[in-house]
C-alpha cells in the first residue's frame, strides 16, 4: 500500500499548500462567486495541483516519520519511492487515487498531472450548501421591478408615519416637561416647603419728629432670616390665609423674636411645653406659620436688647427677629 498518498490525503484536509517531494505541489485557492453562462455560482474553493513544482517544506516527510515512529531520513526515502510509484502509474495512462479528496489524472496538454477533486471533498465545503442562481428572465425583471417600487412606497408611508408619531411624542413630552416645571414655581396659598432663605424688609419712614429719636436704633432695612425651621412640615394651604395675629397673642410690640416657626399651633404647644424653662413664650401666627416668640419690643434694637440680656441667643441659636 502506498502510504504516502493516504498522508497526502489526510494533510490537504486542513493545509493551504502541500509540497510533495519529486511530483508537484497542491495549492488550495478560494474563488469568489462568478458567473459561468446564465448562471451565478456561489464562493467555492478548490485544489490546484502544479507539477514539477517544490520548495522546502517537509511537512509530508514528518507526518510520515511520525506514523511509522522512523528517523526523517528513513521516512523520506520511504516517500520516494511512494512518488515513484505514483509517476509509474500516472505514466502508464492510470489515475491516482488520493482517498475522498480526488484524484490525480495524467493530461499531457495540461503538463502532464492534473487534480480532479471528488464530489465528496467539495461537500465539505463551507458554502457546499448554496446552489446556482439562473439568470432572471426580463419579465422576472419587470416583475421584481415593480415589487421594488411597490416596497419603496410602503416603506415610506411608513417612515412619514413613523415621523408623525415621533413629533407626536416628542411635543407630549415637551408638554409634560412645560406643566412639571409650572407645577415646581411658587405659587400662593400653595401646600409647599418653606426653606430657609434671606429677605430684606423695608421699614416704614418714621415722621420728621420721630426720626431723630430713632436714629440710634431703628434703620432703614430690618434684617429678616428664615431658619431651617420653617421647612420642619408641609404648610396647610388654609392656614396661609389666616393673616391677622392669633387672639393668643395680646402683645402690641412690632418686633418679636422668633425661636421656632412651626405649622399647626399643636406643634407650637408642644414647643412651649418642651421649653417650659423660658419664661414669656408665646404665640405668634401669622403667614400660615406658627411661630413661638420668646422676647419683643417696640424697635428691631429693642427687642435685640431684650432678647441680649435674657441671653435668649445664646439658648437658642437659630432664633431671628421678625416684623409683626
């Protein structure tokens, strides 16, 4: 048996090229897909066999070493005369037989060897499975012509639809995002958290008599702070209407100073109860807030001074003094 050729076979399973000492090379080449009269043949690849052609490569030589657990030398003159029975046969008019891969078939106009590849090795192909594509007919043309244009028209009653509903959704979404911003601005007697922030209140010009008296105390601008306190709860929108001072508080200063702004008058006992040690709390409701004031006065000095020597600032630190 000749054993180079079933070496020859198994190795162009897997290799690009394949030297055979003294008979040729076989080259694999990919070919793209092409027309060959009417029809279009898919990517295929194929086994060119050049003979008389080498180069050193002792691939065969090793593969055959291996198998017969030999030196290289010995495995090369066993692949010597392997050729050389292969060219007897090819020169005797007979074709050589590779395994499942094809055949070697003498052709004196062709150089003298050619490879014909089996139906088996070209099922091992990766594109085996496509099959030949006929020409179309002019009619098929005119006929896939029209299906082209008729898929064209649909597709872009689709996409004008599609665009609709876009600028559709997209002014809905413009819509939702104008009415959350709204709904986020200050409004009146709106149910809203109050938080700290700083504001100037202008005071009333006092009469040319009384300006030199309250030169030294009172000044232009009253200082008005809100405390975190006054985001402590969620006001009640009927309680912000309530403007007039509530009957608990008889006292007629204009200046109060406020330690705690809370959002029910429950919550502002509850204060006073806490903070029963400091004597003259009381309540003053006015905004829709309930503020405890601990100190007053006729001026804004006044009641700073009243709120200084009973060292209220120092009890509570937060404390700011507010226009009634």
């Amino acid at each position: 048996m000749n054993t180079t050729i079933r070496h020859i076979c198994h190795l162009l399973r897997d290799r690009d090229d394949l030297a055979v000492p003294g008979l040729g090379v076989f080259r694999r080449r990919r070919v793209g897909a092409r027309f060959e009269g009417s029809e279009l043949l898919p990517p295929s690849e194929e086994i060119v066999f050049v003979a008389h052609d080498s180069y050193d490569d002792d691939v065969l030589v090793m593969s055959v070493a291996r198998c017969l657990a030999c030196d290289k030398n010995v495995a090369a003159e066993r692949v010597a005369a392997d050729v050389a029975d292969i060219k007897t046969r090819l020169g005797a008019g007979m074709s050589v037989e590779l395994g499942d891969s094809g055949k070697l078939v003498p052709a004196a106009a062709l150089g003298g060897i050619v490879f014909e590849p089996s139906a088996s090795w070209n099922s091992r192909q990766p594109f085996s499975w496509l099959k030949p594509v006929e020409r179309l007919a002019e009619a098929d043309k005119a006929e896939e012509v029209l299906v082209d244009e008729e898929t064209e028209k649909r597709r872009n009653i689709f996409m004008q639809s599609l665009q609709r509903t876009a600028s559709s959704a997209a002014a809905v979404a413009l819509l939702a995002l104008i009415a959350f911003v709204a709904s986020q601005l200050p409004r009146k007697n709106a149910a809203e958290t109050q938080m700290a922030s700083f504001g100037f209140e202008r005071a009333e010009r006092p009469s040319i008599s009384e300006s030199f008296e309250q030169a030294a105390t009172d000044k232009a601008l009253v200082l008005i702070i809100n405390t975190p306190a006054d985001g402590m709860s969620i006001v009640d929108p009927s309680e912000k209407k309530r403007q007039a001072i509530a009957s608990h508080c008889d006292n007629d200063d204009s200046y109060f100073l406020i330690v705690a702004s809370l959002a029910s008058s429950a919550e502002a006992y509850k204060f006073i109860a806490a903070n029963a040690d400091t004597p003259g709390l009381g309540i003053l409701e006015a905004d829709g807030r309930c503020r405890v004031y601990a100190a007053s006065g006729a001026t804004f000095a006044a009641a700073k001074a009243h709120a200084e020597s009973e060292g209220l600032f120092e009890r509570f630190p937060a404390a700011w003094i507010c226009r009634k």
